[in-house]
C-alpha cells in the first residue's frame, strides 16, 4: 500500500509543481543514437495540466499526479489547495482543467462555470470519514453526540461555550479550544450543514484554516483542542491526535474503513469528487489521459494509500459510462 506523508504545510505549496517525477528530458537528450527514450516509447502524451481545489481531496490528487507522471513523464502537472470553493473560482474562471472538491458544486458554481462556457464533468473518486479528533491526552471526549457537536459549533455557541463543561457536564472545566477548516471549504460546508441544519451556519471564534497542517498542529499542541477535516489527515496523523466517536442516533462509531463500507459511520460520510471540463478532456490528450487514469480502478490503491475508502469496481464502472457518455452537470 503507498502512504503518502503530507507533513509539509499546504498554504507553502499553493501551487505545487511535481517536476521531480516528470522530467524526462534528460534521458531522451542524451540518448547517442538519437532514438526515442524509453518513456517517450512508452507514451508520448504530452502537455500541462493545473490541478487545484480541496485540500481534502489533495492528497488523492498529488498520488495520482505523482503516479501518473511516472509513467507519463513529459506531462507537467501542479496541485493546488486553495479549497474547494476557491478551486470552483480558478476552474470556473479557466485557470485550472480539474478541481478538487470535497462537496458537489454549488448551482452558483456551476452557473459560473456555464456563463464561462465550460461544460462541467463531475467525478466522484473516494468516499471520506469526516473526522473529529482531539488531543492525544484528552481522555472525556471519547464519544460525542450530534447534539453535542451541535452545542459545540452553533452560531449561537459563539462567545458563550468556552468550556468543555458546558457541552457535557461530566467533561472537565477546562477551556474548549477549536480547529477547523475556512469558508472556504467544502469540509466546512459538509460539517456544518450536517451538525447545525441544512441552511445552518457556524460560530466563528475558531482558528481556521484552509490548510489541514495548521489544524492538526493546532490540536497536538492544546490538550483542550476539537478540530474536524478530512480522514486523510488524520489516518497520517494518528500518533499526534486522537479521533473522536461519533453517535449519530445508533451508538459511538469510530471514523474508518470498515464503518464507512457498512454504512455505520453516518452522517459524516461523504463522498469527494473532481471536476474537469468537458472540453479539455475531449481536446487535450493529457487531461484526458490523466481522468482515465483516476478512474481506473486498477490505481485504487493510490486513493487507499491517503486513507480514504476507494470506490467498488461496480461505481468506477459507472462513472466510466459518465465519462464515455459525456454526461455534464
């Protein structure tokens, strides 16, 4: 299995450039007899492909760039994690071919990306259990409620639940100390929609960030830190914080492969997608060779290797016949 280590601060790698695994050209200009290189040989898909959006969906995203570079070594691609509504903007504004998110585009998005004239392609390609974690040392949030979560991320929260206490009474008088993603996020839009109602919204007297790395050095550092991201973070993570239980009406369930295959981590299972225009991948071979790649169930490996759950061979089925049909949003 490849386990990726994110250990390096995203907002340092805003734009992430993986030359290292796809230069190539050093071969194929020294070759003496003037023959094709041998990667050249083995594809001769060229290009550049702008890959930005979740940070969630990062992780995915760099492995298969890395993957894909390997064997496609005269194709440049950089990632980005602006979030996922900020990678809405680039795509929708024609600065990237594919965006990562970790939500389904908004109607305004999409009505973007179509005044545009960008065609939108949806993609899911792994399916993440949203987690809450706390500090290692933090040995009373062992299990919390979606009422609790609730308590804890209301708006109406805001300057009034400053203690562990006040969430349960048998938690500690100790101050609550809390992480979480940006505006910006789709993992911020999925949580809080999920915890305070469809059109509810969140207290905002927390660090956030669109950066992961910035919360999970934020919970390792406070023993009365709460923060929530994608799995990703966490399965790399797993020495530094402790993952919260989550009971959403049927009993204390921990984030992780097997509760989320049997349906019983819920409601804060999510599927994660990309988004690509239609029209690069019809008119640019590497776009269109790096989506295949993605969704080749061959390659679920690399989304396994990030520690979200890759997609049944059945669901990569379908989502070829998306693709091949063309079916846009």
């Amino acid at each position: 299995m490849l386990t990726k280590k994110f250990a390096y601060s995203l907002s340092l790698v805003a734009v992430l450039g993986l030359a290292a695994c796809g230069g190539g050209t050093d071969t194929a200009d020294t070759a003496a007899d003037g023959d094709v290189a041998p990667a050249e040989e083995a594809s001769g898909i060229a290009g550049t492909i702008t890959v930005d959006g979740s940070s969630t969906v990062f992780p995915i995203s760099e492995a298969m760039a890395e993957e894909f570079q390997i064997a496609n070594p005269d194709v440049k691609i950089t990632v980005g994690a602006s979030g996922t509504g900020g990678g809405f903007e680039k795509f929708c504004g024609g600065e990237t071919q594919v965006s990562g998110a970790s939500r389904p585009i908004k109607d305004e998005e999409l009505a973007n990306c179509n005044e545009a004239g960008i065609e939108v392609i949806e993609v899911p390609v792994a399916t993440d259990a949203l987690s809450v974690v706390v500090n290692p040392e933090n040995d009373w949030a062992v299990c919390l409620t979606l009422e609790e979560l609730n308590t804890i991320w209301s708006p109406e929260a805001e300057g009034t639940i400053n203690n562990w206490n006040q969430v349960n009474p048998d938690f500690p008088d100790a101050p609550l100390v809390l992480y979480g993603p940006g505006t910006d996020s789709g993992t911020f839009d999925y949580f809080t929609e999920t915890v305070n109602g469809e059109e509810g919204d969140s207290r905002a007297d927390y660090t956030a960030s669109e950066d992961d790395n910035v919360l999970v050095q934020g919970v390792e550092g406070d023993v009365n830190a709460l923060g929530y991201f994608g799995y990703a973070y966490y399965f790399e993570n797993q020495d530094r914080m402790k993952s919260v239980e989550i009971d959403g009406g049927n009993g204390c369930v921990a984030p992780n492969e097997e509760t989320v295959l049997a349906g019983e981590y819920a409601p804060l299972s999510r599927p994660l997608f990309m988004y690509y225009s239609k029209a690069a991948y019809d008119e640019d071979p590497a776009v269109k060779a790096f989506i295949d790649f993605v969704v080749d169930p061959a390659n679920k490996e690399l989304v396994a290797g990030t520690g979200y759950v890759p997609r049944s061979d059945e669901q990569y089925a379908e989502t070829k016949s998306v693709i091949e049909a063309g079916e846009t949003k």
